[in-house]
C-alpha cells in the first residue's frame, strides 16, 4: 500500500524516523476512513509493516509543501466484502 505523510514532513521528521526504526515486532494498526461524508467510522484493516527502502521526499502536488510517500505491507489480507465496499465509488 502506497502511504503519503501529513504535509511538512521530511526524512528527518520524527514521526518518519520512528516508522523507519520500527522493529517487525512491534504492532502498527491500519485504520481507514472510506470517506468524510460517513462522519468519523474508521474500519481496522489489520497490522503493516513499512517497506524499509521505500521511504521518499516528496512535495504535494500544485505546492512545494513536502510530504514523505513510503510503502506498507499488510499483515493479512483485507475481506473481500469489506475492500468493495471501501473501493466502491458509486
């Protein structure tokens, strides 16, 4: 799964560090939010695990405000049922 940082950060931002330190020991939970019109649900798709070498800077599109994009990789695979229903745009 392709991941973007909230914006101002960059390879030093603590919040990068730290994921690029996380041990595949330690628990990372992946809550997602299908979309802001359904209020503040959030559904857990289980744990990730950053791709160690993936880590970029980047900047948002139209600004130059950076951003970092990294990688995750789930634990366990997402119900079918419940990724159409996050997918579906209709």
């Amino acid at each position: 799964m392709e991941w973007f940082s909230k914006k101002n950060r960059n390879l030093s931002s603590p919040d990068v560090r730290y994921l690029q330190s996380l041990a595949p020991t330690r628990r990372l939970p992946l809550f997602v939010q299908k979309n802001n019109d359904e209020g503040i649900k959030f559904y857990y798709l289980g744990n990730v695990e950053p791709r160690p070498n993936t880590f970029v800077q980047e900047s948002m599109p139209n600004s130059n405000t950076p951003v970092v994009k990294l990688h995750f990789d789930l634990n366990s695979p997402v119900e079918d049922s419940l990724y159409t229903y996050l997918t579906d745009t209709g």
